[in-house]
C-alpha cells in the first residue's frame, strides 16, 4: 500500500510542479459522533388504503372512478339513480312551505279586518240584548192587564235570554280574534314546522348518499363496478390509496429493534430510483413479531416526490433502509464528494501550502452526505469536495469557495 502511494506521489511531482493552480471547492474535515448501521429491506405502502363502499342501495348510473386516476377527497367516484327520491323530496318540500305559512299566519295574529268584524258582531248582540229587554218588559205590563197571552209573554222572555247568550257569545268571539292565536297552537304549528324540516334533511342525507365520493385525496387502485350493476349496502366501489405520503414498512430483527425510535429521521433509498435518497420520519413500531422470522414491522413515513406522470413512488417498490445498531463513537467525517476512488485505496486531497496532497483514507460509516474516514487526516484539514477528480498529487490549487 505505501509502495504504491509513493510512486504514485512522485510520478506526479514533477507535472504537476510545471501546471498552473487548479480551482477548487474544499471544507474542513469535522469530527461527528457516529454508530454503526444495518441496512433493511422493506415494501412502500400507502399512507391510506381504503375500498369505498356504498352505503345505500340501487343501481349504477355513472360510474367516474378508473384505475391510475387521481382524485381529490369529495370528489364524486359513482352515482346511483335517484329520480323517486327527488320526487319525494320536491313533494316534501311543498309541505314544508305549507307549514311555514300555517306557522307565520298563527304568528301575525288576527288581522285589523278580522278584529272590526268580530266587533260589528258584538255591538249588533249588545243591540238586539235591549231590543229584547224592553220587548220583554213591554210584554210583562201587558199580560197583567190580560192584553196578551201566558204564551206570548214566554216567547218574549226566551227571546230576551237568547239575545243575551249571543251577546256573551259575541264578546267571547271579539276577545279571542282580538288576543290572536293561543301561544300552544303557535308551538304546535313550529313542532310540525321541524318535523316536516327533519323530514326534508333526511331525504337530503338520503340524497347525497346515492353519490359515493373518495374519502380523501388519492389514487383509484381498484374497480369494483360499473354502470348498470345493482349494489347494495356495502358493497365495494373502489379503492382508494393515498401517495402523496407512502410508508416504507421494514421488518427490522429483534436484536435491532430497540435501536429504532419514534421520530427518528432515516434515510430511505427506493431501488426503482437510483441515486435518490429521500428523507422519512419513523412513526410506527408494531410491538407484535412475525412468531417465525422474529421481526418487528416498522414504518417510515416518506414524502412522495413528483414526477411528469404523477408520484414517483409506487405502492409495492422495494425500499431500503439503515437503522444505527450499537453505541455510538466520534470520528472524522467528510463529504462524500471529497473521495477520489478507482485506485486500490479511496483518496481525498488535503490542500496544504497551497497545494493538493493526496491522502489515502479508509471509509467507515456513512451519514447522509457524509462518510466516516481514517488515516493521514486530522479536523480542520481542508479537503477538496469539487474539482478533485483530474487533481495530481502535489499540484497548485486555488480555493474559490470553503463550504462551511
């Protein structure tokens, strides 16, 4: 190893004495705390997974919901037929208005009109009480001088007493118009007033249920009917899955497991997207094993990025995983850019005395961006992250950016 890095030092020294100083990009090597990591395998699902149903009976009129579309939460994915539905409702809604005016004529009261009536009624009683009183009398003094008969004097006294029970009639009659409705049957006129409302909603209810809308915003994965097919209560419509968030589910081994926490941020690599490393947050630890593998599910939640054609992650992708396993320690890390490999050992280039000096390391644990590293480098040595893949050893840089 090192009769290799000296002739690889020297062979270098001289050409690269005579080239000019090559613009370069460096930060400073940084000591972290690290700890060893076991990569897992797990499977991406569905943040969501729903098959809607129908909560009504009937039959199938338009059906909206095809496998791969997006929808968003209430938007419609079936309808069924509702015309006899619509009829009662219109029939109920007419009886509705029916009570509200009932309702409103019992709370305007009596009208002006209705109130002078009923008064003309009670002034023609008072009248036709004197009218009858001094018929009644005028018989009286006739009868005594036998101008009448016992028989005329009795039709005049039960004219009188009909005369005076209509009176108390008539007053009772101008009383009533003139206090209006009864406070009771104004509140049974409201009572039957909700009841008929509670009717309308019911039916309304009834109504938008023979629309079957996506629970939330998601993907159509599965068709379960279509136009012209009887569905009854509960039968399936479509299935829903939400993957705008997806959860990476990974059956980490016991011995691991308390290694994991809720909230920890992992790094999360899809095989189907090369070269991406996404961010997820852990948010679920199954406390229940597989009894034959001695796994516990955990998941990752994970943000989906977009691509041209929708989501980039799809439900079923295998996904990886690297969960820290033991203590940690601190080591020196650098960027992963800052490795120059395809020779039998990784090299970073430590600028030193305004020159690039090549430094064979050896690489440990990985943090992201970062790579643990050991050998001829210590914290604070400045190492090329950019420009050091056509550096040779020894020659002049010039640094045009430190990255802190």
């Amino acid at each position: 190893m090192r009769r290799w890095f000296v002739i690889f030092l020297l062979a270098g020294i001289t050409g690269a004495q005579q080239m000019p100083p090559a613009p370069v990009v460096v930060t400073a090597v940084v000591e972290r705390e690290v700890g060893a990591r076991r990569a897992f395998v797990g499977t991406v699902e569905p943040s969501r997974l729903s098959t809607v149903g129908s909560e009504v009976e009937g039959v199938v009129v338009e059906y909206l919901a095809r496998e791969g579309d997006r929808v968003e939460q209430g938007q419609p994915l079936a309808r069924l037929r509702t015309r006899l539905l619509e009829i009662r409702l219109s029939a109920e809604r007419s009886t509705l208005e029916l009570r509200k005016q009932a309702l409103a004529e019992l709370e305007n009261g009596s009208r002006p009109e209705e109130i002078d009536e009923a008064r003309a009624r009670l002034t023609r009683a008072q009248i036709a009480v004197e009218v009858n009183d001094w018929k009644l009398a005028r018989a009286q003094k006739l009868q005594k001088t036998n101008v009448i008969s016992e028989t005329e004097l009795y039709d005049a006294r039960l004219a009188a007493r009909q005369a005076t029970d209509d009176l108390h009639a008539a007053d009772a009659a101008f009383k009533l118009v003139e206090a209006g409705p009864r406070k009771e049957r104004i509140a049974q006129a409201r009572a039957q007033t909700k009841v008929q409302e509670a009717r309308i909603e019911e039916l309304e209810d009834d109504l938008e249920r023979h629309t079957i809308r996506a629970p939330f915003d998601g993907y159509v994965v599965a068709e379960h009917t279509e136009v012209g097919q009887w569905l009854g209560r509960g039968d399936a419509v479509a299935a829903i899955a939400a993957l705008d968030e997806v959860d990476v589910r990974v059956p980490v081994v016991e011995d691991y497991v308390r290694g994991v926490k809720l909230g920890m941020e992992l790094i999360v690599t899809i095989d189907a997207l090369p070269g991406q490393q996404l961010q997820g947050r852990l948010n679920a630890i199954v406390p229940q094993a597989d009894p034959r593998a001695r796994t516990f599910p955990v998941k990752i939640r994970v943000k989906n990025p977009r691509g041209e054609s929708g989501v980039l992650i799809k439900a079923g992708m295998f996904a990886r995983i690297h969960v820290p396993v033991g203590q940690k320690q601190k080591a020196l890390v650098v960027p992963k850019d800052a490795l120059v490999l395809g020779g039998p050992q990784p090299v970073v280039f430590v600028v030193r005395d305004g020159a690039a000096l090549p430094v064979p390391v050896t690489t440990g644990i990985g943090l992201d961006s970062l790579i643990q590293v050991t050998g001829n480098v210590a914290a604070g040595d400045l190492v090329v992250v950019r420009g050091n893949e056509r550096l040779r050893p020894n020659q002049p840089v010039r640094v045009v950016e430190t990255i802190k």
